[in-house]
C-alpha cells in the first residue's frame, strides 16, 4: 500500500484523539471544581442563576438562592464556581473592571450641548390637558353621549348579527 492512501486516515484518527482528548480533560476540570465546592462559595448554574452554596453532599448541593430561600441542584448543574470577589460584583450590581471608562450616552444631544431640547424630549405628558374654566362642560358631555350611544348600538346589532350566523350554521348541520 501506498503512504499516500493511508495519510487521510491517520490524520481523521489522530483529530478523533485530539478531540477527545481536550474533552476528557475539560469533563475532569468540571469535576475536580464541583468537588472543590464549599459551604458559602458562590457558583453559577448551568441555567445562569447565582447562588451561595450551603451544604455538599455526594450528588446534590445545597443552594440559597434569595436570603431564606434554598433549593437542591445536582452538582452537574453547577456551571462554575465564583471567585469572591467577582460573585459579589455580580450580586451587588457593581462593575470596577468599566469603572475608569467614560459612559457613552444613548443619544447624540448631550453631545452637542443642547440639554435643554433632550429636557423636553424626555418629558412625556400623558395626563389631559386643563380645559379653561370659561368652557361648558355640560355642553361637551351631550355631543361626546350620542356618539356613544350609536356605537353602543352599532356593538349590539353586530353581536345580534354574529350570534344568528351561528345558529344558522349550526342548523344546516
């Protein structure tokens, strides 16, 4: 045989190897963290939610997940296991890593200086506006009552209508 047959299939054997191999060392990475837990370290699931661990046991860990709420993971469901230092960052909401960095503002306004247009442009009034006190009030509720009537009427008749198509339907079955 040829060396030149055989070379496609020594090197799909040898990635196979390769990839197994960073595979297996990953899983025993996971494992060793997982059984390096202890009561108050903080962990993330493998669903995203952050946890203090409280109890270890063989196959489960005890988790607070809100102060006096506890629940039982799986230690496979345990994502990773936080420093301190960055459980406490994430917990509290706090981001040093960006702290130096200047904060980019959502619109273009407050860099060009004109603060008062954005004032108004983020003021939304969604009350009524004051009618004048000169202005009947008595005579706007009569014109706003007949158009309401009417479509009150209008809703009614449709309904009517709706619910005779429905018996005759049924009828013809």
């Amino acid at each position: 045989m040829n060396i030149v047959t055989l070379l496609p299939f020594i090197v799909l054997i040898g990635a196979m190897f390769l990839m197994t191999r960073s595979a297996k060392k990953k899983q025993q990475a996971a494992a060793q963290m997982r059984n390096e837990m202890q009561a108050g370290t903080g962990v993330r699931t493998i669903g995203g939610m952050y946890a203090t661990v409280k109890e270890v046991h063989e196959d489960t860990v005890l988790l607070e997940v809100a102060p006096g709420v506890h629940a039982i993971y799986a230690k496979n469901a345990i994502g990773a296991v936080l420093a301190d230092e960055e459980y406490n960052r994430i917990l509290d909401g706090a981001d040093p890593i960006h702290g130096g960095e200047p904060i980019v503002p959502d619109d273009a306004s407050s860099l060009t200086g004109d603060t008062a247009e954005a004032e108004k442009a983020d003021k939304i009034d969604l009350g009524k506006t004051a009618a004048p006190a000169d202005a009947e009030p008595a005579a706007d509720e009569a014109k706003d009552a007949k158009p309401a009537d009417e479509a009150k009427d209008t809703v009614k008749a449709d309904a009517d209508a709706a619910k005779d198509d429905k018996k005759s339907g049924d009828d013809a079955k």
